[in-house]
C-alpha cells in the first residue's frame, strides 16, 4: 500500500485556518498575511503583489536549476455568505468526513493542498529542476482582479494547475464570457402621444425577444455554451408619463475556442441592423471578459496527471470540461500557458451547504505532487 506524504490532520486543520478568515471580494488582505505567514514559517519566500482591488496576491517561487516553469494556483476569496447557514459559515460542521464551510470548496480546501505541495517540493529539490511558482490570488469570484495583476506582472509558465474542487475529473477546457450591454436609444414624448417619439423599450425588448434564436451561442465539440440576458432596465426610476427615450439590457454570452468578444458583438450589432429599429443601438464588452481554454490532452500536463492519478488512485482521473469561468480561463486562454484544474472533492458551490470532503484531500495533494515531479523532470514540449 502507498505509504501517504501528506498528514491528513495537518491539512484539515491548515484548511480550517484558512476558513477562519473572512476573505470577501475586496477583504483578502487579511487571509493573504494568514497564507504568506504559513509559507514562510515553512521555509517558502513569500511576496506580496499589489492588485487592483488594493487586496495583495501571495507568490512564492521556488527555483532550482534550468528546466520548466509550473504554476499551481488559488484563490483566497470567497463568495458573499448567503441566508440560511445552519452553523456559523467561518467556522464549519464536520459530519464525518464532510466538510461544511464558507470556501470550504471554492477554494481553500485547493488552495490549502498546494500549500502543502509547495512546501513538500521545497524540502525534494533533489528529485526535480525548474521552477516553481505557487501563487495565491484575490477577487476570482468578482473581477479575477489577482490573477490579471499576476499576468500583468510578467507571469511567464510552462504549464498550470489551478486546485478548484474537480475531484472526479482534470477539467482542461471551459467556456468564456463576454458580458455585453445593449443600449437603445430612442425619442421622448408624451405617454399619451406615443407615436410622436421612439420608445426604447419596446425597441430594446425587440432586440431581446428575437436575440437567442437570431444570434445563437456558440457550438462545440466539447466545451458547452449558453446565452441570457441578465437585465433589462428602462425609463425613470420616478413615475412619469413620457416615453422612455433610453433603455439597456445586459446580455451575457459563453463563447467556444474560435469566438471572439469583437465577434459577438459584430453578430448583435448585425441582428440590431436587421430590424430595421427607429431606435439606435449601442453595444459594449463590460469586464469581466474571459477567453475559452482548451487543453490538448496529449500535452505533457495532461498526460502527467494522468500518470500521477494511476499511480496515486489507482486508475487515471478522466479528463472533463465545465461549464463554468475560473482563473484557468485567463492562464490557458489569455496567456496561453497550458492549463487544467484539479481539487478536492466537494460540492454545494455558493450554497448554504457548501461542502469539501475531507478525505480527498490528502489523495489530491499527492496527485498534484507526483504531476509537478513529473512535469519538473525535463523541459516541457508543446
């Protein structure tokens, strides 16, 4: 039987302190000191990067001789604490090996793993060459204001590992966002004399009643795709008998490899044209915007965690895609830097349930740690 590297009651108590923390979009400061100090008082050098939203990301390099760059990644913020908890959310309820705790999943159950890894690779500088760069990033449930500033910085890898809970699969590709407001302009008048000017509402709900069979999502192999709008907003917040002359909606778009922001807008802006409005339309990309990422499942990444998760698990984790947007979405398809994720098991993502389950965690790290021993053994080909 594998004997384990990682202590089981070290990483749940690591976690545990993480969790501890409040750490909203905006107030990771205080959770970021939490993981420099555990890096440091573990042997790691530790950096603070300012960001954005003024909150510091947490970087630690490790680097030992020519070879490879590998980037493991997390974030230390969490959604806003919605209604319902039955425990307080910074403290937890353990049942059996779930875990129930605000970021107990999304993230810091990952991010506490790669803390672990970061420190186990420090202590075998003789079993691999390259480089390391742990990384701890603010706002990725917001703005993913931490991982722009680490890309913005210079950030350069060969391959990535982002630890979001995905347990029974190594996620390597996902959709993208573009968040796209339609504003249409039209003519005030009189309520009582409507067709003495143009009213953009029922211009703008045109748009939104026909946009989804008229301007489709993307399609895919693999990767899914959807499209909605989010908002619709139109005419005075006071009562007022007058049409409204402006009238916005919020449209939100997964894009598939191939799709572009400027592409889709380009196919609104076309379908607006097409109804031959009285109104004028507008439309702009708002942040955040997040390109799609593929990873090949030949790259050596993949095939390396693959190999990693036989030896550990006993069989190789299959290879999936989300329907979601993470940080991998900025690595892998604004960097280009070959990226999957890979964490604990968990589930109840912003709920009132949210989960970890406390037994993956040491298999996790030893997955990540047997993928980063093979990955840093030689130079990575593309």
């Amino acid at each position: 039987m594998r004997t384990p590297t990682f202590d089981r009651d070290e990483a749940v108590a690591l976690l545990r302190r993480l969790v501890a923390v409040r750490s909203y979009p905006g107030e990771e400061g205080e959770a970021q000191q939490v993981v420099a100090g555990w890096l440091r008082a573990n042997g790691l050098a530790p950096e603070l990067q300012p960001t954005p939203n003024g909150q510091p990301n947490v970087i630690a390099r490790v680097e030992n001789g020519p070879g490879p760059t590998l980037l493991l990644n997390g974030h230390i913020d969490t959604v806003l604490a919605v209604e319902g908890w039955t425990c307080d959310p910074w403290q937890g309820r353990l049942e059996g090996d779930r875990f129930s705790a605000l970021g107990a999943a999304d993230m810091k159950s990952g991010l506490a793993v790669i803390m672990l890894v970061a420190r186990e690779l420090l202590r075998r500088r003789d079993a691999w060459q390259g480089t390391l760069i742990f990384s701890s990033v603010t706002d990725e449930e917001a703005y993913s204001h931490g991982a722009r500033a680490l890309l913005a910085g210079g950030l350069a890898a060969d391959a990535c590992i982002v630890a979001e809970p995905s347990f029974q699969q190594a996620v390597v590709g996902a959709p993208g966002k573009v968040l796209v407001r339609v504003t249409a302009t039209g003519r005030a008048a009189h309520g009582f004399f409507p067709e003495e000017g143009v009213n953009a509402a029922i211009e703008l709900a045109r748009f939104v009643a026909g946009v989804g069979e008229a301007v489709p999502s993307g399609k895919h192999p693999r990767i899914p795709s959807s499209q909605t709008i989010l908002s619709f907003h139109s005419g005075s917040a006071q009562y007022v008998i007058t049409l409204p002359e402006r009238a916005e909606a919020l449209l939100t778009r997964q894009i598939v490899p191939g799709e572009t922001a400027e592409g889709v807008v380009a196919e609104l802006e076309a379908f607006a044209a097409s109804l031959r409005s009285p109104a004028r339309f507008a439309f702009s990309v708002e942040p955040p915007y997040y390109p799609p990422f593929e990873l090949d499942t030949a790259h050596p990444l993949a095939r390396a965690l693959a190999a990693a998760s036989a030896e550990v698990l006993g069989a190789a984790v299959p290879f999936g895609y989300s329907a979601g947007v993470s940080d991998a979405n900025l690595f892998g398809g604004e960097a280009g830097i070959p990226t999957l994720y890979f964490g604990p098991r968990a589930g109840d993502f912003h709920q009132n349930t949210e989960w970890v389950d406390l037994s993956s965690l040491v298999p996790c790290a030893e997955v990540i740690l047997a993928t980063a021993l093979r990955m840093l053994q030689a130079p990575v080909r593309q």
